[in-house]
C-alpha cells in the first residue's frame, strides 16, 4: 500500500496497516520490532529514522533541529505533526488512524516532508506550513512538488460538531467540504478539503495523488472510529531514494 506517483519519482514510502501496530503507549517496544520487520521486507536500510509525538498541531521542523531525542527506532520529536529533510536515505515516519497523513516530495531539489493531518492540522493547514518551509528552506518551488494524501476516514463517514465546523470559518469554500446533518452535526470531507489546501498553494493537480483507502472500512488499516479505546496506529514511511 503506497503512493505509485512519489515511488515513481524517486520516493519510496509504504503503507503499514493492522499487520502491525505503531501506537507506542499500548504495545510499546514491539514498535521496533515491527519498524525492522518492514524494512526487511523492503530491503530498505535508512541511515536514520526521524517520527514525531504527535499532537494535532501544525507544527513541522526540519530533521536537523537540535530537540530530536533517541527512541526505540531511530529519534523523535515532541510536540510536532510534521517532519522535512533534504537528506537521502532517511526515513520519515507518520502514524495516524482515521486522520490524514500526506508527503509532499520535491524532485527537483530533492526534499520531502511528511505530515499528520488530522481535523484540527488540517483546520492550522499544516500542509501550508510544510509547503512554505520547502519553499524558505530548501528554494522549492510549488510547480514542482507532488503530494500524496494517505489513506483517512472516508468523507461519508465522518461526523463532526458545530465546534469543529467554526474551526474552519477563515477557508472560502468551507461549505464544499460540510455536508450539515440534524443535531448540528455534519460530515467532513478530510481527503478534499486537504487537496484544497495543496491547490490552494500551488501545486498541480496532476501532481497530487488521494489515496482511495478508507480507514473504517478497510480492515487492513486501524481507525479510531472503529476500533476504540483500543484502536492501533497505521504508520507511514518515506526516504528519498
């Protein structure tokens, strides 16, 4: 389970769903256990691996900031939701559920980022912020980023409150992607309103592919909705080639 888009230019990244379980406070250090499995099965030996302790906000930071500490795999962040790194052969990981993962790739200057992207990331448009520090950091230019928009609830089947709607009251097609339901509630459009961000900064629409996986139905992927309390964390790796 992968983008085909970003392998083909140059970024490998993979998928894992309920094979494994990345959500370290329930399994703890079998997360490192299962990071060794899919390398294997990949043929993949990172020089580093980088993730985030993730929080729901629309922080990203470069791999070379200096408050990365060692983890079980590799080294981790805290406080974060995205990561971004110009350097070769290291792994950027993202775990999520129902949210929204999405890595972004540059071909040309050779820099990726990867993001979590859940309602309150995307309501901070975290993938504007990753966008941007491409662009500041590394002179990217949005016509030549892609973008794949991971696997994610699907938009018939996730139900928000009002609070949630008002979060978004600064995006001007915020009714494109709400589709009200009784007892102000509505049904969120995660996967569209994140390929509206990414439009909304520049990058081409053939350039971005949307994952057409759905987390709560799909039982090859963990979903919150789903399966909670005791839901597991799908994980998404990426290392330029």
């Amino acid at each position: 389970m992968n983008s085909k888009l970003l392998n083909s230019i140059g970024l490998f990244n993979y998928t894992a769903g309920t094979n494994y379980n990345f959500r370290y406070k329930t399994v703890g250090e079998k997360v490192n256990i299962y990071m060794d499995e899919i390398l294997k099965e990949s043929n993949i030996i990172p020089n580093e691996i980088y993730s985030c302790y993730q929080i729901h906000s629309n922080r990203v930071e470069n791999i070379n900031n200096e408050s990365f500490q060692d983890f079980v795999y590799g080294k981790i962040i805290l406080d974060t939701d995205g990561l971004i790194t110009n350097e070769k052969n290291i792994a950027l990981v993202t775990k999520f559920a129902d949210c929204t993962p999405i890595i972004l790739f540059d071909p040309i200057n050779k820099v990726q980022a990867s993001v979590h992207s859940g309602w309150r990331g995307t309501s901070k448009k975290i993938s504007e912020v990753a966008i941007n520090k491409m662009k500041n950091d590394f002179n990217c230019k949005s016509e030549n980023i892609y973008a794949f928009i991971g696997p994610s609830i699907d938009s018939s089947l996730y139900e928000v409150g009002n609070d949630v709607y008002e979060e978004f009251s600064d995006f001007r097609n915020r009714d494109k992607f709400f589709t009200p339901k009784e007892n102000n509630k509505f049904i969120l459009d995660m996967k569209g309103i994140n390929k509206e961000i990414l439009l909304d900064n520049g990058i081409i629409e053939k350039n971005i592919e949307v994952s057409d996986y759905n987390t709560f139905t799909n039982n090859k992927l963990h979903s919150a909705r789903r399966d909670s309390p005791n839901y597991g964390l799908n994980m998404i790796i990426s290392i330029i080639k």
